[in-house]
C-alpha cells in the first residue's frame, strides 16, 4: 500500500503528468485518478493536504472521463462540432484532457506569468495571455464558452454577458440555490446565467464536502 501511496504522491511531486511517446497524458492522468479513487484519497476526511497539492499543480476542478464526455456530447450539438473558448485556464489541463478528445479548444489566461513563476506548474497546452474580455473579443465568433471554477467578480460577470453573443456556456463549480453567491461565482453571475440560460445540472467527481458541479447551459432565445 505505502508503495501505490508514493507511486500516487509522485504524481504530484514530478511537478507534471507524464506523457506518452505520443504525447498523450490521458492514460497517466487516468492511472493518477484511478489510483486516487482506489485509495479513497477524493472522499478522505483527511484530503485537504492532497487537495491543496492537487489544485495548485493541476487544477481546481477534476475532470474525468465522465465529465470530459459529457462536454464532448454537450459540444456535439447538431452533429456539428463547435470550439470551445476557455477563459481562465489556468495551466490548461482541462483543455489538453478535451483535445484528446477530440474536441477543438482555445485556452487563454490573463494570469499565466505567475503560472510560470511558480517553478512546479506545468503548461498542459499552450495557453494564450488574455483576460476574459479581450479573450471574447478576440475569438468573438466562438459559439462555446467555458469558465472553470472562475469566482468572477461583478465587474467581470457584467462585461462577460455584455460581450459573449454565442449561444453555449459550460461553467464548472459550485451550484448555487436562490441565487446565492458561491466560492465559484458572484450572485449577479448566478442570476445573469439563470435569466438568459437553460442550464443543465450535472454532478462532477470531487473531493469530499465539495459540491461540484457542470453546468450545461444553453441561451434561451438561441438562434
């Protein structure tokens, strides 16, 4: 057991996901939550420590095979298949994970100098210094939107629904209910995506006493 628990914790600590000769890291990805999942560490009162080191050298949300399947089936709509437009990618795992996918993704970040600043992040992709606004502006033609775990101020939920015309809009975090703030979200976000979406609700795999959550939304008076 302690040999699978290091074998986990390097993970972590080689300060990236392995790649293979093909350069894909979805079977060392699937083999880190594989192993995860069989040790109980997601659903351990204790995580919190491995949390920490998960968020800050992969990312703040999991993904799965599951969630990354259902954002492809989600983009999929009309047997077409629609770009996707990250805004706030941190260090693009999310992103990497879709494209090997299959899915066309477009990650930007307005925070990546601090990302490469810190000596045990990695870039998973190549990830395009912007803010939300000019990542929008920018790539005005994109149909899909997709925001991970962003705590948005109200400056930012305002200009983002001011700007983003296109009719889809993935959001991962924390659900809200009666439209109450979240760590994930502001109130006037929660409230501006519930008047101009339909959302779908669905559960994502996460740590114990995280409610995480993918929201599918797609705009009311969609063309």
């Amino acid at each position: 057991m302690n040999i699978i628990v290091d074998s986990m914790e390097n993970y972590l600590t080689d300060k990236k996901i392995p790649e293979d000769q093909n350069g894909h890291i979805t079977p060392a990805y699937n083999k880190l939550l594989s192993t995860l999942t069989k040790l109980n560490k997601f659903q351990d009162s204790q995580s919190w420590r491995l949390r920490s080191e998960f968020t800050q050298l992969l990312s703040w949300s999991i993904p799965s095979n599951y969630s990354i399947n259902l954002i492809k089936q989600f983009v999929n709509i009309d047997a077409y298949d629609l770009t996707i437009l990250e805004i706030g990618s941190g260090n693009g795992l999310w992103a990497r994970l879709l494209k090997e996918a299959g899915l066309c993704v477009i990650s930007t970040d307005d925070n990546i100098d601090s990302i490469i600043n810190l000596q045990e992040r990695y870039f998973y992709t190549n990830v395009e210094k912007l803010n939300a606004i000019n990542a929008i502006k920018k790539y005005n033609d994109i149909n899909v939107l997709m925001l991970c775990w962003p705590c948005s101020s109200d400056e930012m939920t305002t200009d983002i629904f001011n700007h983003f015309i296109g009719d889809f809009i993935i959001y991962i975090g924390i659900p809200s209910y009666n439209s109450i703030e979240t760590p994930t979200a502001t109130s006037n976000f929660i409230k501006k995506l519930e008047s101009e979406f339909d959302i779908e609700y669905h559960p994502n795999f996460t740590w114990k006493e995280v409610n995480d959550c993918i929201h599918f939304c797609t705009r009311k008076n969609k063309k």
